[in-house]
C-alpha cells in the first residue's frame, strides 16, 4: 500500500511539474505575442506618417513575411538537427525586443524596413514554438496542443491590441513599439526556467526533405494556411486601419478595431474546439473560408466605420476556426523527430502570403482603390481556398479536447 502511494505521488507530481511548464511556457509565448502586436494595429498609420505612397507602405509591412519566409524552413531544420528549440526562441525574442526598438526610434521610412525585417526573423520562431509546445503533449493530441497554442498568443494580441491606442495617446506612436521591447525582456526571462524535452537528433538530408514535399497533407493545409495569412497581413494589419482612419477612426478606435478582430479569434478558437467531435476537419475550414471571403466584402462596400467592425469581425472568425485547424492537420500524421522541419516548411509556404498580402494589396490598392482591391481579393480568397479544400486529404481530425 505505502509502495502504491509512493508511485501514485510520483506520479501526480510529474503531470503538476508539467502542467507548470505548459503554463510557463504559454506565458512566455503570451509576452512574445504581446510584443509583436503591441504596435500592430497602428503600424500601417504610423508608416503613413513617413510616407505616403501606399505601395511602399506595402513594401515595409510585406517585410515581416519576406525574412520570416527565408528563415523558417532553416530554422524547422535546425531544431529538428538539434533536437530542441528553446535556444533558437531565445534568439527570436531578443530580435523582436531589437526590431521594435528600430522602429520606435525610425526617421524615415528604409529604418522602418529594417525593423520590419528583423521583426519577420523574431516571428519565424514561431516554428520551434509550436513543435516545443506539441511536444509536451501526447503524439496524438496533435490538434489539441495547437488549438491551446493559438489561443494563447490570442490573448497576447488581445491585450497588445487594447494598449494600442492608450499608448499612442500617452506617447505617440513610439511609445507602443518601447513597451513592445519591454514585452520580450520579460519574456527572455520567464524563458529561462523553462525545461525542454530534447528529440532524438534528425540529421537533415535531401530524401527526408523530398518526401516531405510529396505529402499532400503538408503541401495543402501550407496553400490555405498561405491564403488566411495574405489577408491577415493583407487587411487585418495592413489596409483596414487605413481605410477605417479614412472613414474618420482616431487612435481609440484602431485599437478597439484590433482588439475586435482578437476577441471573435478566440471565439473562433473556441468554436473549434467545440465543433471538432461533430463536424468534419474540411467543414470547418469552409466555414473559415465563407467568413474570410465575407470580411473582404464588407470592407469593399462598407460606406462607414460600422460595416468596417463587421469585416474585422469576420476575418477574426475565419482566423481563428481554421487556423488551428489546419496547421494540427499538417503535423497529425509527422513523428516527433521531424516535426520542426515540417513545421519550417508549412510555415515557409504560408509565409509567401505574410509577404505578398501587404505588397500586392498596395500595388491593387494604388491602381484601383483600396476598397476596390478588397473587393477583388474576396473573390480570389474564396475561389482559391474552396480549390484547397478540394484537394485536402481525408484524415479524421482527432479531438481536440480530451
């Protein structure tokens, strides 16, 4: 009996020592997230201040999907050879607490680029962290850890989007990106006592990676993925903002615009976690796909700020339902020792989005007019991400709470 207790305690102390580490490393993530999305929701308004061309504006924002796609797929492999991410984290946060600094301290529109550009390096750490963090979790609960993960830097942006506009008020709009640098200081921190389950080493070789590239369950959920990145960095923190200040939003009101878009991503979130044992993986992502297309239009005909909310609003939901979703999906069927190079390659794709989102959009938006360009790209969003679908491979989606 006293042998029994003894490995009952045991045991009971081994899942609370991990349930700290989850919690501790989803704080860190938190402050992460909050420090990439505390200047966020203004940024496109504070590039305005340095430039007026809208296709440059494009450039500087499309910076952050440009390097982040460059380093990702290096970085997944790296973690895989290594066997562990918590160093190459480290360094992701340390460039965030460096880029927003840049920024804050920008006089002209080439530094801004440079910020921008580094901030993309910080956000591909993105990468390990959503292997460490699966890692910690059973190999089937694939779905499961990565609902929990998005949810988390959710909140990040919540309360980075709600200081936004305060913070623009106190100080301008350099204040937000010195609070931001603060942000990953104290993250750097918390990282620290962190403990790493280390992989058996996967050394990176030209087979292992082709074989990757022939999975159709790699290569479709990156192409969807890809699609709801190009409208997030496209209009959620690209050219909303500056269609909602056209239409008369102040500092206050652009930051409740992307406190709006977090809050109904963490419903979506939810509505996933909810639906997953009743509804199919592929209808869930056509309904990510209907409220995606559906925020575009709202914006291309909105006549005032209201109707702006609402396509917010969509894009949040769209965001949050399938997001999860998909990138689960990716790494379902993927052992654990090749999970970050996977995770680098899914992200790489997607990353082609981040980039050519903000770009195209402003070429679009300088040739035809800003809600005109949204217009044409909810029809683009849709045809493309119903054709994704089509060609989604048939895996059961295991639960993703349990």
């Amino acid at each position: 009996m006293l042998l029994f207790s003894r490995g009952e305690f045991y045991v009971r102390t081994k899942i609370d020592q991990q349930r700290i580490q989850i919690f501790l490393y989803g704080f860190v993530v938190f402050l992460f997230w909050m420090s990439l999305n505390l200047y966020a929701p203004t940024l496109p308004n504070y590039i305005k201040t340095l430039t007026n061309d809208l296709a440059m504006t494009g450039v500087i924002l499309g910076m952050y999907g440009l390097f982040g796609t460059v380093i990702r797929l290096p970085l997944g492999i790296a973690a895989d050879w290594l066997g562990r991410g918590k160093s190459l984290f480290f360094v992701g946060i340390v460039l965030e607490g460096v880029a927003a600094w840049l920024m804050g301290t920008a006089q002209d529109a080439n530094m801004l680029m440079v910020g921008r550009a580094i901030s993309g390096l910080a956000a591909a750490a993105w990468v390990v962290v959503v292997v460490s963090f699966s890692n910690m979790f059973p190999i089937e609960e694939a779905v499961r850890a990565t609902v929990i993960l998005t949810m988390i830097p959710s909140f990040g942006r919540l309360l980075g989007s709600l200081c936004t506009g305060w913070l623009n008020e106190l100080g301008g709009y350099p204040l937000a990106f010195f609070v931001s640098t603060g942000s990953a200081g104290l993250a750097l921190l918390f990282l620290i006592p962190v403990q790493e389950k280390k992989n058996r080493v996967q050394i990176p070789s030209l087979a292992s990676f082709a074989r990757f590239l022939a999975r159709r369950d790699v290569l479709v959920t990156s192409f969807l993925n890809g699609i709801g990145q190009y409208a997030v960095m496209g209009a959620v923190f690209g050219f909303i903002p500056i269609l909602a200040q056209r239409l008369g939003a102040g500092n206050i009101l652009l930051g409740l615009l992307g406190t709006v878009y977090v809050i109904i991503y963490l419903l979506g979130n939810s509505a996933a976690t909810a639906l997953n044992r009743r509804v199919r993986n592929r209808t869930l992502v056509k309904i990510g796909i209907l409220f995606l297309a559906a925020g575009f239009g709202f914006a291309a005909i909105g006549p005032s700020l209201a109707w702006i909310f609402i396509a917010q609003a969509c894009f949040g939901f769209s965001g949050g339902i399938s997001y999860p979703v998909i990138m689960g999906m990716c790494m379902e069927n993927v052992p654990p020792n090749e999970r970050s190079t996977v995770m680098g390659l899914h992200q790489t794709i997607y990353s082609i989005g981040i980039f050519v989102g903000p770009w195209l959009s402003g070429i679009l938006a300088d040739a035809i007019g800003l809600q005109p360009m949204f217009g044409v790209t909810a029809f683009a969003c849709f045809s493309l991400g119903l054709l994704g679908v089509h060609f989604l491979p048939v895996i059961k989606m295991r639960s993703a709470v349990s």
